[in-house]
C-alpha cells in the first residue's frame, strides 16, 4: 500500500530534504522514524528537493508498506520527531501515485524584510531600499519563458531546465516585510534563490528590466544574481488530481 504524508519543517538543522553523506537530513530523520514506528524498512519520496536550511510549511512525500497502517500513526509519529517536522496528515493513495512525478505544481515564498526583526532567522534582511513595483514588472517576464538555466545550479543530473511558471508575485505583507510568491510545474536545483537575487538586481537599480530579459535568454548562470539565503525561504504548497486519493 502506498501512503501520502504531509509535514512542515524548520529547515536550519538539516542539510536539506534529501539523505546528505556529510550530515543530516529531513528524509532521513523520516526514513528512521517510521521504520521505527512501524517495524519495517521505510523509506519516503518526496515531491522535490529543498536546500540546505531551506523550510517547507508544506512537504508531500511518499512511502510503501506491506500491511495496513495505525490509524493514529500520525499522533504516533509526531510524538516520536523532533520539535522541528511536524506531521499534518497520511492518507491512502493510488499505487501508482507518486509524491514528485504526480505533482500539477510547486508554489514557494521567499521573505524579506526592511528593518531588524526578531523573526529574522525567517527572512532575509535588505537594509538598502528596493523598487518592488520594478521587481514584479522584471518578475511578470518569466511567464514568457521555459527554459531557467540562468537560474539553475550548475552540474544537476536533470533532463532538462524547462518549467513553466504561473505565478510570480511580491507582495508587501507587513510594514517591513515583502514576500515573494512563485508557483511552477517543477523547479530547478537553486531556482528561486537565484531568481530572488536576481530581482533585488533589479530593485537596487543594478540592473534594467531589459537587462534582466538578456540574462534569462542567455542561459547561463554566471550572467544572473548571486542566490539568496536559503533560511527565508519555504515551500509553501505541493497540488495533485485530487483522482489520486484513495476513498
């Protein structure tokens, strides 16, 4: 049986979602403690990548076992992780469901914020003034593009850097805080953080609009912004055929 489970995690103790050689990992925090709890070898997939020290107020992942699970392994699980990953919900799934591949869309937010916070481990801090009505007008052209090479890690073992964006947003949410929405089919390793970085560019009055139009048809990384922090950083929502579901 396959199941689908939804959690959050603060990411600034893990080296990222995925099992690391050199440190440690929401996946395989996860990967232990259901094995624990259920008596199996567990291990979960989940629908992408995050960074390290790079949050998600919503994960989808993942996992199979051979028999039928307690209907309170959620409440069982949250006792059993640390403070930092918490479960929301496990539900049956089809067989053939799969937590990255099955995914319609990706939505992240990156936060940043004008003044000293206390919530600044959650956002990156900007002291210089940004023109954040130029940065959505510089953000409103990846809607015309597919290819995000510029925007990617370079040296990933991925087929192709094509994605479709839908949404490409900022938008003021607080006196001293600016969050940056960006919805896509899928993501490429580093994209947002480059993007992000790549509008402050713009923001600053580094670079134009045009400007930022030549670095994403030059398909070359070395052309766009340095990367963002990763702790400002949240994948915020993971959407699927609601067909996927088991009743």
């Amino acid at each position: 049986m396959r199941y689908f489970i939804t959690l959050s995690y603060d990411g600034a103790r893990y080296h990222g979602w995925q099992i690391q050689p050199n440190g440690i990992s929401v996946q395989e925090v996860l990967n232990k403690s259901l094995s624990t709890l259920l008596r199996q070898p567990v291990e979960v997939t989940g629908a992408g990548r995050t960074d390290a020290g790079v949050n998600a107020s919503m994960m989808v992942a993942h996992f199979d076992t051979a028999t039928p699970i307690p209907s309170n392994l959620d409440y069982k699980l949250n006792k059993f992780l640390p403070s930092d990953i918490a479960i929301h919900s496990i539900e049956e799934v089809s067989p053939d469901a799969h937590a990255r591949f099955s995914a319609i869309s990706r939505t992240y937010h990156y936060y940043v914020i004008t003044e000293k916070s206390p919530f600044e481990p959650y956002a990156y801090r900007y002291p210089q003034p940004l023109d954040f009505n130029l940065m959505n007008k510089a953000a409103e052209l990846l809607y015309q593009y597919n290819d995000f090479t510029s925007f990617s890690k370079l040296h990933t073992d991925v087929k192709t850097n094509n994605c479709k964006i839908t949404l490409a947003h900022w938008q003021q949410v607080s006196p001293i805080k600016w969050e940056f929405t960006i919805t896509a089919d899928r993501f490429l390793r580093n994209m947002v953080r480059a993007i992000v970085g790549t509008l402050i560019e713009v923001g600053r009055g580094a670079i134009t609009i045009d400007k930022f139009r030549t670095i994403i048809e030059k398909k070359d990384r070395c052309s766009a912004g340095t990367s963002v922090p990763g702790n400002a950083l949240f994948l915020a929502d993971v959407k699927y055929d609601n067909s996927i579901i088991k009743e």
